[in-house]
C-alpha cells in the first residue's frame, strides 16, 4: 500500500481560531490536519505557487 509521506509541522494559532477549524473539521468529516493540508495548498495555489503531487512511500511487509 503506497500513501503519502507526511512530516509534522507545528505552527501557533489563535485559540479561536484553532476552535473554528475544529468544527470546520467535523462538519466536513475530515481530520483538522486534513483540512490544514487543504487550506495550504489552495492558499498556496492562489498565490501561483507550483503545487506536486505528494510523494508516496511504501509501507507495510
């Protein structure tokens, strides 16, 4: 099985902030960091910057 190979990234937010995208997150049936890694990306995309697809790695035996 091939997914994406993620690091973690710490970043300080807003208390409120961090709330809304919380409920933002459960609205929409998702985990906050998948919503993060929306927002970045459509943010960057907005921005023009060059967006690749994430890179795979294998896992599992």
């Amino acid at each position: 099985m091939t997914r994406p190979a993620y690091v973690q990234m710490a970043v300080r937010v807003p208390r409120e902030l961090k709330a809304q995208m919380e409920l933002l997150a459960t609205e929409q049936g998702k985990h906050v960091s998948e919503l993060v890694r929306e927002l970045l990306t459509e943010g960057m995309k907005d921005r023009g910057a060059p967006i690749k697809p994430p890179v795979t790695s294998r896992s599992g035996g």
